[in-house]
C-alpha cells in the first residue's frame, strides 16, 4: 500500500532533485508539477526510487508549486514546493546577520555583543550597562567575532557550488574549461560547475532528462531499439550503422531559442536554425558508450500578448489583455512589455502573426497578407474588438 509522508527539501534550485518519502513506492507512481496556470500542470521526471522513497526532478522554471504524488491516477500527496534559480538558494542554513547602527556608529553585529553579556553573572559588578566596562570590552570582542563570522560566511558560500564567485578557482579544480562547453556569462559558468559538481552518475532516461532540466530545458528522450519510439526517427539516414544504438534527444524550442537567417533574394520567408551548443556538447560528452545522439528541436504552442504597431497591448472589452497561442516556430518576431501590475510578458504585433491552419479557434485578421491566424484565448467579444481595431493595411475597414 503506497503511504506518502513528506517530501524534502521545501526550496529547491531549478533541475534539482527533491525527494518523497513514505513506503510502497513502484513504477506505477508519478509526480505532477501544478503551478496555478490552467491546464498547465507537468509530469515530472523520476530520477530513483525504491520502497521507502522517490526521487524526482525539480521543474525548470521557477516559482511556487503543489507537487502531486499520484499512482495510477489516484492522489496520495500534495505538497508545496518553492523553486529558485541558483543564487537564491539557501546554503546548508548558514544564517545571515546585517550589521546594526546606532548613533552614528557600526556596531559589526551587535548579537554577538549582547551575547557574551548574557553570558555574566547578575549582580552590581557585573555591571552590563552602556557606560559600563564589560558592555566596553564585549563591544570590542564582537568586533572580532563578526569578522570570524564573516570569513566563515564567505569560506561556507564559496565552497558551494551553487552560490561560488570564485569561478576561477573552481573551473580549475574541475578541470574546465570543456572543449564545446565554454561558458561566456557568469550565471552559465555557475550552472556548469554546479552540474559537474553534482555530478550523478548513469544512463537512464531520468538521469538525461535533468540534465537538460538543470539547463533550462524540457526535454524527451526516446531509443530507437524501443519500438515505441521507432516513430520519432522517421526520415533518418542511419547508413550502414545499426540503427539500435541511436537514441534521441529532443527538446521543446521556442522562438528565442532559434537564430533568425535572412536570404540574399527577395524571398518572403525566414530561415531558421536552431540548436543549443553547450547542451549538445554536454550530452555528447556523456551519453553511453557505442551509442550515437540525435538532437531534435521540436515545436510547441507558446502565448503571446497582442500588440499593435506602436507597441499598444490589445484588450478586451473587460481589459483584459489579448493573448494568441502560437506555434513557435510560426514567429519571426517577439517583444516584451510590462503590464500595469508590473508583469512582464512576451509580446507579437498582430500583424507578424502567421497564417493559421487549425481548425479550432477564432480567425483575427493578419493585416500584412489579409490571411488568418487562430488565437485559443479569445472569448467572443474580444474577438469582435480586435476584429474592429486592426484593420488591413491600405483599406481602413475592421
């Protein structure tokens, strides 16, 4: 009988591992990501388990989540998980104390000070008032404590992978840089010495699939020897290898992933190339021995608020901003914007909006071809605004 009890940690890095505990734990068991967002909610990969735990990665993204631990679609457990980038994470619970200032004067962590008071006898003698000589005298000693404190802070912080700025000396430990993995911005270089620092060891499906968690990415693994996957090798040439020992990494594109190439004819279309070098050169540094990686950028749905030309966000007649879902790879141009409440957004001009070719949703006008585009989360009054607002260019009509 599967019995969930806990999961641990609460505040985990993106792509990290986060474990349940409990008993009966197989195969069978699953673990959902739920963020709020409607029909948003995410398997999550399995890393490990055994009867007593489950091991699984952390989302990519960060922010608030239920996890759901469910088995053959009924819930055993619900739980709240906190997800951070790198630098927000918390370091083995070394606690932070800000230096107080009183009367024009810096008194380097006064906890210390007016701990070693708290440590006299009562009494006339020991006197612990301001004007006194002990008050004096542990007002110098915490000076000292605190930088004690200090370097301990900072020797605790820069031993950790995930919070060190000493990349140098890290980089050299490890041995980097790694042909193909150079890393040029010093969030990469973090997130390069924490994967090998990290570093676990297999391969298994779960084990590739956080990897590419840890960088940021939603990925799929699938092997050709599986006859389940057969399908998504269709149109490879595998010459005169035995099509057995390739297996496939793909991962869900977005627009801002892909380079935009541009011809040198009149063409009206763009050419795109997309890949993710130091990913790719990860993954093929570690994959299986005698075994060949395939890596597939696959299309997906993405939304994107409506603009017009002068940037203006389109709404509905409740205000409430347009938002169109959009292959990714239909997009030769995005924006962001900060709505009223701050939120930043990814943004498209209704007229950079490609054709549609689905069946469902509603049709809004594309006004530099006159064709047609499909938007999911249009209510019907939304449509008849945006319908009436964006005319086609050179005829003025809604």
């Amino acid at each position: 009988m599967l019995s969930v009890q806990q999961i641990s940690p609460l505040r985990v890095n993106q792509g990290g591992s986060v474990y349940v505990f409990g008993s009966g734990f197989d195969y069978k068991c699953k673990v959902l990501a739920d963020n709020g967002t409607p029909s948003q909610i995410a398997e999550l990969s399995i890393l490990d388990y055994d009867e007593a735990y489950l091991e699984f990665v952390a989302p990519k993204e960060s922010g608030s989540y239920d996890v759901l631990v469910v088995r053959e679609n009924i819930l055993f457990g619900r739980f709240a998980l906190t997800v951070v980038a790198l630098r927000e994470l918390n370091v083995w619970n070394v606690a932070r104390r800000d230096n107080v200032v009183r009367d024009g004067v810096d008194y380097e962590n006064e906890e210390f000070r007016s701990a070693l008071l708290g440590l006299l006898p009562r009494g006339f003698a020991w006197f612990k008032g301001k004007a006194g000589n002990w008050w004096k005298l542990f007002a110098g000693f915490s000076l000292g404590f605190s930088a004690v404190y200090k370097i301990l802070c900072d020797l605790v912080f820069e031993s950790s992978p995930a919070k060190t700025t000493s990349y140098e000396t890290w980089e050299r430990e490890l041995g980097f840089p790694i042909k193909g993995l150079e890393q040029s911005t010093d969030a990469r270089r973090l997130e390069e010495i924490f994967r090998v620092a990290r570093k676990k060891g297999g391969a298994t499906v779960p084990y590739f699939k956080s990897l590419a968690a840890l960088f940021g990415l939603r990925a799929e693994v699938y092997e050709y020897w599986n006859p389940e996957h057969r399908s998504h090798f269709e149109g490879v040439d595998f010459g005169g290898d035995d099509p057995n020992f390739y297996w496939m990494i793909a991962v869900e594109g977005s627009a801002e992933d892909w380079h935009i190439c541009t011809c040198n004819d009149a063409c009206n279309d763009y050419l795109q190339e997309w890949s993710n070098v130091p990913a790719e050169a990860m993954f093929e540094k570690l994959k299986p021995a005698h075994t060949k990686l395939l890596c597939s950028y696959v299309d997906v749905d993405i939304e994107l608020v409506l603009v017009d030309d002068q940037n203006n966000v389109l709404r509905a007649s409740n205000n409430v901003p347009l938002v169109a879902s959009v292959r990714s790879s239909d997009i030769g141009y995005t924006g962001t914007i900060e709505l009223e409440d701050g939120t930043v957004v990814r943004t498209v001009r209704i007229k950079d909006l490609p054709d549609g070719a689905d069946t469902n949703g509603y049709m809004v006008r594309d006004s530099d071809t006159e064709g047609t585009v499909k938007s999911r989360a249009l209510d019907e009054a939304g449509l008849d605004d945006l319908w009436n607002s964006t005319p086609a260019e050179g005829d003025g009509e809604g």
